[in-house]
C-alpha cells in the first residue's frame, strides 16, 4: 500500500515566471495522488526546455520520483496540471511582486505537503521564508542571467549549490560567500537533449542563418542586421522570437535596411516546431553580451548546425569549440557567418552527444549532491567537483 503522496521524494523547480492568470485547472492546492511508478522511469522522456530538462533527467537518474516546475500568478487559487506521469506543474498566488518574490499559498504547500528532496530556484528568486521551510531540501540555485546571484545575501545563504554560467561567476559567488558551493553546470546548454533537437533531413535548407532569441534588447538583433549589410554577398536569415517587446520593431527594422530577414513569433511556439524551423537553416547565431549562457547554443548544435557567436558573450562561450563553431567580434559577425557557411568539416551534434547532454550533466549533478544528501549547509564539496 502506498504511502501518502508528498514532495519530500520529488525534485521541484520554481521559475521567476509572473503570470496574468494561469491557464492551469483550478486546484485549490489539492495535491496529486497518482504516482508513476519509480520502476519505470526509464520510460521517463528528457524532453523540452531549460524548465523541463534539468528535473526530468534527475527523475530519470534516480535522483527523485517525480518532478515539479511552479511559477506564481495574479490569481486567486492554486493551479496545477499533471502533463505526464513524471511532471506536474503548478501557478501560486503570489502575495509580493516585489523580487524575490513570496507566495502565502506556496508556503502553506510546503507546510502542508513537505519539503521536496531536491529544491532548484531559477532567475529572481523566492522569499527566504519558503527557503527557510525548505530547509531539509538540497537547494540548488541559478541566476539564468549575467549576475550570478540576483538575490539578497538573506536569500542566497540558504543555498547548497550554485550553478553557474562561467567561471568569473563562480568566483562572484564565493566572494559573498566564501564557503559556498559553485559549479561551472549552466541549466541551459547543459543537460541538453539529443530527444528534443535533432536533424530533419527532409528539411529544406532556405535560410543561411537562424537566430532563435527573444525579441528584447539585450539579444543584441542589430549585431545580426548590421553583419547582413555588410556582407560581400547577400545572406538570407529567419529570426525565431519566443517572446520580448520589440518584435514589431524588428520587423521595421530588418524591412529598412531592405534586408533578407523572415521572422516567426512572438509568440512563441512549441519545441518541435523550433527545431523544424532551425533544421531551415545553415548556421545558428548567438548575437547577445550580457547574456547568460544560453541554451540555444547547444539545440543549434543537436540539430547539426554549426553556431556563430560574439566574442563579448559573456557566458557560454565554452560550448564554442573549433569542432562546434567560431567565436568572432561585433563588427567581424559578417565575415564569422560566411565562414562557417563555407566549411563543411562541423560535427556539432556528435560533440554535443559526447559532452553535454543530459545523461551526462544529470551524472556530474548527481556527485555533486550524494556526498552529504541533502548537502550540509555551508559546507564544500569535494575540490575536483567545484569549478571557480
């Protein structure tokens, strides 16, 4: 007979995410009695977004029974779906909107249903009071930006484990908390998914270069539109906007310059739809600077396109190897994409395969939270497993 259903053997990742009003079924915090049974999780699919990966591989690795993804809305009551037999997502009412951002109901959750085994907290944070009540979790932190802490010292000192985009942010967090645990494991090109992006050989080849971004300054679009004026022969690219402001004026933009530029979005579209758009294409772009490591840089990879990228990126660049792609200046992206376009010796996905796909980083994840589990708070891990 099982026992009541709780969190205390899940892994729950909790975005910044704010929304209107979750388009989940009302709940009322009603928690799921339906469990997936742990010895099939093999059949436990890796699949998706930067969200979705990180949890889904712990599920499959052992680390946990089942995963959880909550965000907060402006709603009134708690809402959840179950998409699988391993993943349930759930939206909060959120009581502050001021980051880090607090949530009575999630508190009354935790209290209510326990602390969950493994606890991720991405981008602006949650409250330290949840922190606090979670505090049997392993709690494990990361920015998804170019801070690498974008919480108060209050909240960041309840964290076991920090991961991070590069080395410098390594070295950031351990000037605030010189004990603190880091790891160079950014949740986005890492625990990548060869399942997700692959190539799709019936694909017609119509673009040379495709830029899947958000459709926000700081994805730096006019890096791109600038390398395409300069080019000595005309090139042809397909902007792929998730979400972001500036769509319209991209748009506007791109016909100004008399550009050879297609767009798709905002909004955004599902994954599969993604990669059929980037299997279009020849050469994928990462045009941003204060970017956090992006995880397009390895979905570019495992749909077999070699990636172009801005040499002031200022994480992720380790995922640019001479097997993978070129890392080229602002003013030389022009002469960057015409290369890559010229050659024909990339093996991008295959180093991928070999290198950061999620078995892989779930591996690596995994030493770095067995050694005390949960971690001792404040406590090092062992040296060859800390980076920075």
């Amino acid at each position: 007979m099982r026992s009541r259903p709780s969190l205390t053997d899940r892994i729950v990742v909790i975005s910044d995410l704010v929304e209107q009003q979750s388009s989940f079924p009302e709940t009322n915090g009603v928690f799921d009695a339906v469990f997936a049974d742990p010895e099939n999780r093999s059949s436990c699919a890796v699949e998706g977004g930067y969200l979705e990966r990180l949890p889904l591989a712990s599920v499959r690795a052992g680390l946990a029974s089942a995963a959880e993804i909550w965000h907060h809305h402006r709603g009134d009551e708690i809402r959840s779906v179950r998409e699988t037999p391993f993943l349930t997502r759930r939206a909060f009412p959120i009581a502050s909107e001021t980051a880090p951002f607090h949530s009575d109901a999630m508190l009354d959750f935790v209290s209510q249903h326990g602390a969950p085994r493994i606890l991720c907290v991405w981008g602006l944070g949650v409250s330290e009071a949840l922190l606090q009540a979670c505090s049997a979790s392993t709690i494990i932190y990361n920015s998804i930006d170019v801070p690498a802490l974008r919480v108060p010292p209050e909240v960041s000192r309840h964290f076991d484990l920090v991961l991070t985009g590069a080395p410098w942010q390594s070295e950031e967090v351990q000037k605030r908390h010189p004990q603190m645990q880091t790891a160079v494991l950014p949740v986005g090109p890492e625990f990548a998914s060869a399942e997700t992006f692959f190539p799709l050989s019936e694909e017609e080849k119509r673009y040379d270069v495709v830029y899947v971004a958000a459709a926000q300054a700081y994805k730096r679009h006019d890096i791109l539109f600038s390398a395409l004026r300069r080019a000595s022969r005309p090139i042809t690219a397909l902007c792929v906007m998730g979400y972001g402001e500036d769509g319209e004026h991209l748009r506007q933009q791109a016909a100004s310059m008399g550009l050879a530029v297609d767009f798709v979005g905002p909004p955004g579209v599902p994954h599969s739809e993604v990669n059929r758009l980037m299997n279009q294409a020849r050469v994928g772009v990462v045009c941003g600077e204060n970017d956090g490591a992006p995880a397009i840089l390895t979905e570019y990879m495992l749909a077999g396109l070699p990636v172009v990228a801005n040499a002031a990126l200022r994480c992720g660049l380790q995922y640019v190897l001479p097997q993978t792609g070129l890392v080229v200046a602002a003013d030389r992206f022009d002469e960057g994409i015409l290369e890559a376009l010229s050659r024909n010796d990339w093996s991008p996905r295959q180093t991928v395969v070999d290198r950061w796909c999620w078995p892989l980083s779930v591996a690596r994840l995994a030493e770095l939270t067995s050694t005390d589990f949960p971690l001792q708070r404040g406590a090092r891990a062992k040296p060859e497993l800390v980076d920075g």
